[in-house]
C-alpha cells in the first residue's frame, strides 16, 4: 500500500500526541535545569579509590596522630587515630584542615636558593673577630635541629638559637600525675600540649585558671581568678608566702594588685597545699611563678626529667644551645632562620641587635611569607606540613621521649629547600640520611614501644628490626620511651626575668588571646572572620564602653599604638574584655609590637 | 527517599550537646566545611555573611566583670520535627523531611534562591551563598567527593552529614545488612569534636546518648515554647545556661549585647 | 509632531517638553537597570543583605507597591461588580497604575532570588503548604489579567484606532471585562492576603506569627483589608498628582470625594480589625511562644511608638478624617488623609519585613540594623522611574481620564 503525505501527517501528529503522554518530554524540561546546577566555576570533586594514610602533624610539637582519608592517594579529610595511647584520636581546628596547606594562596614557592647558597658561604669566609654564623632553630629537638647544632660545631664561635623555654625539652609535664593545676594563663585545654591528653587527663586535676580575659580553658575551669593584666607575678609571690607560711605582706599587696580578695587568694594557697602534687604553669613561663612548683610538691612527680630521644653517637659532637641574650649584640654576620615549622616566636627587635652592622645576611626558610620573611634578605621556600617529611619532637605536656614522623602525603613542589640539608652543605656534612639514622640509633636501643596506627597495633621496640621499624614510622606509627629506671628530681632553669615595661602612660594594657596563632587553611575563616569565635589576627577587642573613650566602633579600623610601633587592626567590642584592656590575638604581627611595652593606645582611624 | 516499604523501621537521628563540656574551640566548624565542601570566606564575609552550617556561639551570665562567666554553644540546624517551619515555606519543595531518618535535607539544586527558609528559621541555621564558593588555586583537590559543592545564589545547611549516612548505608548494604534497618554513623562534627560535647545517635534508640538525654530532666532544647520538635538536646548543670535557651532576655535595650 | 497619537479633544504639551520630562525619568531608569545588572551578574553580595537580613528594602518595597497597586482590582470590582458608576473616571488610571506596580514588584522580585532562571521551578514544583508558592502564582495570573486590561486602553489609542482589526478586538476583549474584573479581584484577595500570610505562619518569628482560621493567619485578612482600603487612596493621591503636575481637571470632585469615603470605611474596619489582632497577640499568641510582647519594643529604635503610629497617627487618624464629610469636602484635608493612610500600610508592611528580622529569636542574637546598599536603592528607583514613564506616556496618548474631555469643555 502506499503512504502518502497524509499518512505522514497523521502519523506525526499522533506521534506528538503520545509523546506528550510519555514522560520523555517533561523530562527533557526538567533536566533544562541542569544549566543552572551546574554553573562554570564550580569545581567538581574528584571521585577515586578511597583509602587511608597515616602521619603525624606537625603544625605544633604536640604532633597528634593522624588518619587522612585519601581519594586517588590525595588527602581529602583529616581526622585523629582513636586508639592512639596519648592523643586519643583528638585533632585541634588547625590540624583538621592541615591538608589545606600546600593551597595556601600566601605558599612560596619559589626562592633565590642559589644567590643564598652564594651569599651564605660569602659570609662565613667573611666572619671576622667576634664574628659568628648562627641558625635560629623555631622548634628545637627535632632531627634538623641536630643537623643544624653538627653543622655549627664545624664552624667557629658559631650559635645555635633557639626560642628560650624551661618546659619542653629535658624538663616536661606529666598531666596525669597532677591533682590540681594552677595555670597563669596557659591554655591548658586549648593548644598548649597535647589537646587529647589534656582532655583525657582533665577528670584528674582541679584546674584553676589566673587570667584577665576568660579565656577558652577558663570556660572549663573549675575556678577563674580574674586578675588584672601585669598582676601574675604579685599572685604568685603572695601564694609562695602563704605556702611557706611566712607573713602575709606579699598577701595585701597581691590584692590590690590583682584586683582579687585576700579570701580568694588564700583559697588557692589552701587548695594547692591539700591536694599535692599541685602543678603550677605559665603561659610565659617567669621563673618566679614556676618556681611555686618547689613548693608545691609537683617537682618529680608532675614535673619530670624526660630522656631524650636516643641520637646516634656519631652525632654527639654538636653545638650546644645557646641563649639569644648571651650572644653578643653586633655579632652575627649570617643567620639561618628555620620557620618551616611553627614554633615560639622571637621578636625580630631581639633578634635584629645581634646581627652585625654592615650587610648581614639573613637567611630565612619558610613555607609562607609574613613571619621572618619580611625582615630577611632571602626567603628560601621549604615544604609545608603534610609534603614534608620531619620529625616532631615531643609535646611539653608527654613525660616520656617519643619519636615520630610526619610523613610526605602529597609531593612537595619542585622549588622547594630543605633547610637542614641546606645547612648541612654549608657545613660539608651530610644529612640526607638523618631521620634513617636516628631511627636506627632507637630501634637500636632496645627501648620503649612502638604503636603502629594503620593496625592500631603496639609492639615493644626490641621485637622489631631497624629496617621495619623505620618502615613503620614512615607509614604512621609512634615510638614512645619506657619510663626511666630512676626518678630524677628536675631543676626548673632560672630565667632571667625581662625588665618590666616603664610605667607608661598609655590608657589600654595589652592582653593576648589563644596560643600563638598558626598559620592555618584559609577555611579557618569559618571561627576567625564568618564568626567572632576566635580573634583574628588583624582585630582587637575592646569594652564596649571603649566606644565612648576612644570613639571606634564595631567592625571599625583602629590604630593601636604602642612605643616601640603602631599595627592598624579592626575593632570588635566584647563586654568581656575588662574596661581598660585591649585583646589582641598572638601572631607574628601583634607579638613583635608587644614585645617590649604591655601598654598601648587606640585610635580610630 | 524511602518508598511505600512498611517495613523500613525509621530511624530519628538527634544530638545531645553538653554546653558543660564545650570548649569554643571551633573544630567541629572546620571539620563540617571540610566534610561538606564549604568554601572558605570571600574577603568581604562577616559573620553575617558567611557559611558556617554549624556555628559556635559565646553566651555569658549578663553580669558585668568580674562576675562575667561565659559557655560556649554549637547551634546548627535542629531538623525540627514538628511542622517544620523551613519545610513549610518553601515555595519548590526543595526542603523535605525524610521519613526514613528525620533529618531535614536540603536540595541545593533545586533551591530558588528566596531566602523565604532563611527567614523563617528561628534558630538562624540556614545560610545563603551571597558569593560564588571559591577555592585558592589547587585546592579544589581537597574537596570531598561525596557531597556536591553549591553554586552562589542558593541556601544551605546542616544535613546531618549525609554523604556519611550514605556511605554507611552502601557499606551496611555491602555487609548483607537488611535495607530496613536504620544505620550508625558520625557526622563530621562529632567526629571531631576533642571533648566529646556533641554525641550523635539515633532518637528511636533507647539505648543511644541522644535518646537518654532526651528523657533527662536536665536536658533542654533552644526555644521549647516554639515546639518545633527540635531533635538536639543540651545539657548543663547551670541554671544561667538553661535560661538563655529560652526567649531572649531583654538584654539591655539600645546596646547591642554582643557575642560569638 | 506626535499630535495624531493624542486624543482629539484635549490638550498634551508640546512633543520637546515631553521629552525634556520623560528624559531625566529614562536616565533614572538606565541608572537603576544599571544596578540590576551588576546584581544579576555579580550576584546578591552586592545587596547589604545577609543571613539575618534574608529580605530588605525589595521586599519590604514589593509588598508595599502591591499594597498600593490594590487599587486596580479594588477599583474594577467596585465598578464592575458593584456597578459604582462615577469610578469609571479613574478606572483606566488604576489599571495602568496596577499594571506599573505589579511589574516593577515582579521585576525586582526576579532580580532578588539567587537563582532566577530557576523561577519557573514553582510551577513545576510548587509547595501546596507554601504561601510563596500562592503568591508567585496569583501573582503571575494577575499581571497577566492586568496586561489583559491594560490592552484595550492601548488599542484605544487615536492611531491605533484606525486598524480595524484593533478596534475588533478590543470591542469583544470589552465583553469579557466582567470576567476579567472578577477574576481579578479572585486573585488579588488571594495574593494580598498570602501576602500576608507569608509573615503570619512564621511560628519561628513570634513577631509576626499570627493565629487565624484555618490555615490563614490573621494577616491575610488585615492584608487584604489594608490593601483595599489604601488603593482607592493611592488612585485618589496619583490622581491629584497627575492634575497638579499637567495643570488639567482630570475626574470630577466627587470622584475624590467618593474615593475617600470608600478608603475611609474599610480603612476603619482595618483599624478595628488589626487593634483586635494586635492585643489578641500581645495577651495570647505571643507569650505562648515564650516572647513577652513588651520585649520586642525595647529594642530602639523600634519602641512602642512605632506601634502606635503604625495603628493610630497613620491608620486611625487618616480614617476619621475621611469618614468626615466636612474634611472630605477640602482637597488639601482629603489629599493629607489619603497620603497618610498610605504611609500608614507602607509602615505596616516596614514592620513586618524588616522590624520581623531585626528582632532577636535566640536570647544570645543581637538586635541587627541594616541600611540598603546603592544597587538596591537603585533597582527600586528604576521602578519609580519605570512607573513614571509608562504612565506618562499612557497619559499622554491614551485616555486613562474619560472624564477630561469633558471638564475640559465645562471649563470652557
């Protein structure tokens, strides 16, 4: 039979019909909107094998264990290893996104690594009388930081600096042990040691925290003495009186000057005579209030000698530590300053007086510009947390020496230095094989336990050979000491006690929040800028009566100026920052201006 | 979604906070925008304007220094179980409850844009992409790939971290579990969480942390008098903390009272 | 030189002074679309809104101009309906100022969602629960009612006339307006009052939450009343306006007078309504919620006063000063009363979007303030100046005043 054109019109036009019928065209409609959900710009996750890596971090000595779940061997999210004996799976805001870090927009990576390799050993040819190369090691104990003291024992005179503490290295606190804590102000539970065992290790002290501002542990305090800013000492003097039972003089005048009770006072001496071992800290560490742990009868008990982590013996010729104060000022004509790594900050006004007058070289190795890269003559960039391999000495708050890693999740770019064997060519020695060494030179003793976190499995040190065991720490594991066969009474370091900053006249005393801020994932946006929970570095915060003082307002620019300089900062009123004193968060920017002076003024700009 | 399946038992996922045990620290904020791919802050963000799908706020006692004492609370969204208001307003059913966990999802790729959700929540958890989401260069690589990153224009929040939920189903299915029972997982804030003061679990559960808190005496949920149906339950022991989980206290009028 | 575009029998001014008044109202436009752009381009942080602030000057200013644009609908079914024959001299007028309303809102609305290619998903999807859904769909039909209106006023234009064709289809388009006029009113009753209830159901804002009957809370009836009361008020200020600025007696005095007392009476049963709403919700609704209402007024700036003025100086007073004949019968009295009922729903509208989101909900929130950025006050301003310009040039060339033919020749 034959179609004819009318067939074909009845054929599309029932065609038509049924198809209106059918989903197919409503479907079609709805998956127009699939234009606007997928807009360009958007990135698309990469989807992969899933797995598992393991490493430490070491964005602070605490060094907690941590588990990245990988995509296509990329880390993706980081999360804490649950069985670990001391971290107990706990990660701080910071590690939590430590796998931002290689994307940090402020990365270098790039530097004049030759022209400083060039100007280095200039330099040292140059060393004169009194003349001296000197590294500026932010956080001593590691691996590198024996590379650096081997390497400065070839050279004359030369100084290993590192920033001043009396807890951390052969001194360390053992948190359990404590059955009251009295802290000036160091934040026990948020970021001064290792935030899961200070958790763990909370249901077993009374803590008591003597600070302006209540601060994070404050909050979870069983007691907050609100003290005025410049008072700790005072406090401490009076409870050393009360402790040694001697005349209550010292009892008046830390009243007044506390803005405290003599009651109150006399509480907390009470309180830590009756419940020894009493643990005093401070966030400072002044010798005269750490000195109230003599009395306290935490001395052996919640404060320990801690062995160090075994080094090979081909190693013990090393430069010793040396204080900054004690070098002589005008006397370094090449620093090295190593801050790949977060670690206390040195002001550079310290720092500065020690360098020679004419053209000193200064080497800074650091992941990011902002720190000691704005004053030295090379910045040489140096792999950032997960692409780094490392070595985290241990936290001050672990009684015994641990050893581990922090292993290369990601490749490292190809610029990139590393500052140990940087210095090490300087020194003609070498130490590409100084993590491997030191590894063995632990396996080698016999001692401790090793905890392997892919298996959360433990297994003594003895039972497992060298080869293995450095295997082992590479794929995510901890060595942790055995405890040693006798209990040496520590001696706290004295140190020497900075001048106290000429009465000023200056209206705001200067208080700083949370720990030395890290470096951390622009994410962190979320608790610095997309809420007011912590302080960011460029805001200060005032009473809101400020407002009326000083004329600022919330969310307004201020000048916050000081003697030694000025730093412009946004200005946030908080009703709990006591009338009369500015709250700046701790990092390089505001720790260099407030090094000398605690006074301050505010200016609205 | 779940069918007509009768069989399903349902679960009602819920948290208990202890405000107690709450330090402000802030992890569970970064472990939520890491899990669900939030975008950091665009430089001209406040906390206004951001994304915060949980958010941790200071409250204090009202009294001046040195009688200040403050405590920290996580506020995300409660998924209401009760005439959800956001369920109830928006005008595309990009919001629905979903029978089989109680959890209020939220539907990115369908939402308009209108901020009416965002208005009507009492407890302020909703947030919308005033920007286009931007990662620094290279970072993109982090992203997780079980949960879709939005685009600008549209609102989101808390779904109880469901690319977990998800995962746990496929892996309880790769287990040979029966499809009706309801799964155990962690969402990314309690997971992180160093004081443990959020727990996670099922309401249905007797047996779970959420479903005890919920019978304690000493529990409370933010604004009861709405009777939202709320499924996180705080907890404190101090009678200053309860209260302000109430209506607001007339703060002084004329200042604004500031906090977190 | 566009003389046989105007209707025979009365006066426009010459074609260069036209342009010299349409210029400066294109130029506002321009600047206003401008702002629109970059809103719809750069995307909505361009707007001083944020997460508390989720709605501003837009939609305080949508529900505002829809409030005002009421006067078409209202104005038809007084007419049309209720065969009010002297509003036929303004009927035109409302219907053009409907129109101007309701699409600038409509505009604005498609620039202040994030997503606005995905408008259509409401209809695709609509949320039978949802008062927004209601709104958008009410919404459209309406404009497309009032674009429907709005045609034979076109057609009738002197030139266009003469298309027979035109002239065809606007005579049977004219047979259809009762239908037209009713289903105006059908929707609108229902838009104005969603309105409304877009605020009402919020039980999580015990600020706005209003009980009601059945699933309509109280503020779908006080809208709806609002509504009709100001919009024979708006056509009477626009009215004297458009007298006042081309110098003409357009509708004769009794048509005011007319307009006023019917603003007048609906405006008194709103007064009465609302006081009965309000102390409803300060003694039950919102204590069962937990928020003392005392509470919300004392955050400044928004204290008691601004309750009393929104009920009393701008709600009651203008509606005993239109029921008096006495003051009725004095333009400089009736325009006052008319313009301050307006700025009494504006208000009203003001307290409901923006004092609604100001107000904490959780005891630790603050009390938030918001200021519109350029862009939005732009984009508003482009719809003044739309408005300005459609209805210049609609006055110019088509007859929205029947009766000024014939005032003109009275005058004379």
């Amino acid at each position: 039979m034959k179609s004819t054109r009318r067939d074909l019109f009845k054929f599309t036009g029932g065609a038509a019909v049924g198809a209106l019928l059918s989903p197919a065209p409503w479907r079609l409609v709805t998956d127009t909107a699939l234009w606007s959900e997928t807009w360009p710009g958007v990135p698309r996750p990469a989807t992969g094998e899933i797995g598992a890596k393991y490493t430490n971090c070491s964005m602070c000595p605490a060094g907690c264990a941590v588990r990245a779940r990988t995509v296509n061997g990329q880390p993706v999210a980081l999360m804490g290893v649950a069985e670990h004996p001391f971290s107990h799976g706990v990660l701080c805001p910071f590690g939590l996104a430590g796998h931002h870090l290689p994307y940090h927009p402020a990365r270098l990576k790039q530097g004049p690594v030759a022209e400083a390799k060039a100007a280095a050993m200039e330099a040292l040819a140059k060393c004169g009388k009194g003349e001296r190369a000197a590294v500026l090691d932010l956080r001593p104990g590691r691996t590198a930081s024996w590379t650096y003291r081997r390497a400065l024992a070839q050279w004359t005179d030369a100084a290993y600096l590192a920033p001043p503490r009396t807890l951390g290295g052969v001194v360390a606190v053992n948190l359990a042990a404590a059955k009251i804590v009295l802290s000036f102000g160091a934040p026990v539970l948020d970021g001064w040691g290792t935030l899961g065992n200070a958790i763990a290790a909370r249901d077993g002290f009374r803590l008591i925290q003597a600070e302006t501002v209540e601060s994070r542990t404050a909050v979870l305090a069983d007691v907050w003495l609100p003290i005025r800013p410049g008072s700790e000492v005072a406090l401490a003097r009076a409870i050393a009186g009360l402790l040694r039972k001697e005349d209550n003089s010292s009892l008046q005048a830390a009243a007044s000057q506390t803005g405290l009770r003599e009651e109150q006072i006399v509480e907390v001496a009470r309180e830590l005579a009756a419940n020894r071992p009493a643990l005093v800290l401070d966030s400072q560490e002044r010798s005269e209030i750490l000195a109230l742990n003599q009395l306290t009868g935490s001395l052996g008990r919640a404060i320990v000698t801690r062995r160090e982590t075994p080094v090979p013996d081909s190693w013990k010729k090393a430069a010793a530590e040396t204080e900054l104060d004690a070098v002589a000022d005008r006397s370094i004509r090449l620093l090295l300053i190593d801050e790949s790594v977060p670690g206390a900050y040195v002001p550079w006004s310290a720092i500065e007086r020690k360098l020679v007058a004419d053209n000193p070289v200064v080497v800074a190795f650091a992941w990011s510009r902002g720190g000691y890269g704005r004053h030295a003559r090379f910045v040489l960039p140096t792999a950032v947390y997960p692409e780094g391999v490392d070595d985290i000495p241990p936290a001050v708050d672990s009684p015994l020496a641990m050893f581990r890693l922090s292993n290369a999740l990601v490749p490292a770019p190809a610029g990139v230095v590393n500052p140990a064997e940087f210095v090490a060519g300087l020194a003609g020695i070498s130490a590409s094989d100084a993590l491997r060494e030191r590894s063995d030179a632990i396996a080698k003793t016999g001692r401790g336990t090793l905890f392997t976190y892919a298996d959360a499995k433990s297994a003594r040190a003895k039972d497992v050979k060298p080869d293995d065991f450095w295997k082992a720490l590479n794929q995510g594991a901890c060595w942790m000491d055995d405890p040693p066969p006798r209990t040496e009474i520590p001696k706290l370091a004295s140190r020497r006690a900075t001048a106290p900053a000429a009465a000023d006249d200056l209206p705001f005393a200067v208080v700083m929040a949370d720990a030395y801020a890290l470096p951390c994932s622009p994410i962190l946006s979320k608790v610095y800028q997309e809420s007011n929970l912590r302080l960011a570095a460029n805001r200060a915060a005032l009473h809101p009566s400020a407002a009326g003082d000083c004329g600022v307002k919330d969310g307004c620019r201020a000048m916050i100026e000081t003697r030694s300089g000025k730093l412009e900062v946004l200005v946030t009123l908080d009703a709990a920052v006591p009338k009369g004193v500015v709250q700046l968060a701790a990092a390089a920017s505001t720790l260099e201006l407030f090094a000398s002076s605690a006074r301050a003024k505010v200016v609205r700009i | 979604m779940i069918g007509p399946n009768k069989n399903i038992r349902a679960a009602r996922y819920g948290m208990t906070i202890d405000v107690d045990r709450c330090s402000g620290c802030g992890a569970c904020m970064v472990a939520c925008a890491v899990e669900n791919n939030v975008p950091p802050a665009n430089p001209k963000a406040t906390d206004r304007t951001g994304l915060t799908w949980i958010r941790v706020y200071k409250i204090d006692n009202g009294l001046p220094y040195p009688e200040t004492r403050s405590a920290f609370v996580p506020v995300l969204c409660q998924h209401c179980g009760n005439e959800t208001p956001c369920v109830h307003v928006c005008p595309q059913q990009a919001v629905e409850v979903d029978p089989a966990t109680g959890v209020v999802g939220e539907m990115p790729q369908r939402c308009l844009g209108c901020r009416y959700c965002v208005a009507a929540c009492p407890y302020h958890a909703r947030y919308f992409n005033w920007w286009d989401p931007k990662w620094p260069a290279g970072m993109e690589k982090t992203l997780n790939p079980d949960v879709t990153p939005r685009m600008r224009g549209v609102v989101e929040k808390c779904n109880f971290c469901h690319g977990r939920w998800h995962a746990a189903k496929q892996q309880a299915a790769a287990d040979g579990k029966p499809d009706t029972e309801p799964v155990e997982y962690t969402p990314a804030c309690a997971e992180a969480c160093p004081t443990k003061a959020i727990r996670f679990g099922d309401l249905n559960d007797p047996a779970s942390e959420p479903a005890q808190a919920a019978k304690n005496g000493e529990s409370f949920r933010l604004l009861e008098k709405l009777d939202t149906g709320s499924k996180i339950y705080y907890r404190s022991k101090r009678e200053w903390v309860r209260q302000i989980a109430n209506a607001p206290h007339p703060a002084a009028s004329g200042k604004e009272s500031f906090h977190g | 030189m566009d003389k046989e575009f105007i209707a025979r029998g009365v006066k426009r001014c010459s074609t260069g002074k036209f342009l010299l008044w349409i210029v400066p109202w294109a130029a506002l436009l321009a600047f206003g679309l401008y702002a629109a752009a970059l809103v719809l381009v750069k995307g909505l942080n361009q707007t001083n809104m944020d997460n508390r602030f989720a709605f501003g000057l837009w939609i305080f200013l949508d529900l505002t101009v829809i409030a005002l644009g009421a006067g078409a609908f209202f104005t038809g079914f007084l007419l049309y309906i209720l065969k009010i024959g002297e509003l036929r001299a303004v009927i035109n007028s409302a219907v053009v100022i409907g129109l101007v309303c309701y699409s600038g809102a409509v505009c604005v609305l498609a620039v202040d969602v994030g997503q606005p290619l995905r408008a259509w998903f409401t209809f695709w999807y609509p949320n039978v629960h949802s008062m927004l859904t209601e709104v958008t769909f009410c919404i459209s039909c309406y404009l497309t009612v009032l674009a429907i209106e709005y045609v034979p006023i076109v057609l009738k234009n002197r030139k266009l006339r003469e298309v027979p064709s035109f002239l065809v289809f606007e005579f049977e388009l004219h047979k259809l307006i009762y239908v037209l006029a009713g289903v105006g009113t059908f929707l609108s009753f229902f838009h104005q009052g969603s309105l409304g209830g877009l605020y009402g159901v919020l039980r999580g804002r015990p600020f706005a939450f209003r009980e009601g009957l059945a699933v309509w809370p109280s503020t779908f009836f006080l809208f709806i009343l609002s509504a009709a009361a100001v919009g024979p008020s708006f056509v009477l200020l626009t009215t004297w306006l458009v007298e006042k600025i081309s110098r003409k007696k357009l509708v004769k005095p009794e048509v005011f007078g007319l307009l006023g007392r019917i603003s007048g009476l609906l405006l008194s049963v709103y007064v009465i309504a609302k006081t009965v709403d309000t102390l409803i919700w300060i003694n039950r609704t919102s204590p069962e919620s937990g928020f003392p209402a005392a509470q919300y007024y004392s955050w400044q700036p928004f204290g008691t006063w601004i309750l009393f003025a929104e009920i009393g100086l701008l709600g009651l007073v203008p509606a005993l000063m239109l029921l008096s004949p006495k003051l009725r019968a004095h333009t400089g009295w009736l325009v006052a009363a008319a313009a301050m009922a307006c700025c009494g729903v504006a208000l009203n509208r003001f307290v409901m979007t923006v004092q609604t989101l100001a107000l904490p909900t959780l005891a630790f929130d603050r009390y938030l303030s918001y200021f519109p950025s350029w862009q939005e006050v732009g984009t508003f301003l482009a719809v003044v100046a739309f408005g300005v310009l459609v209805y210049s040039v609609s006055f110019r060339y088509f007859q929205l005043f029947p009766s000024e033919r014939e005032l003109k020749m009275q005058v004379k």
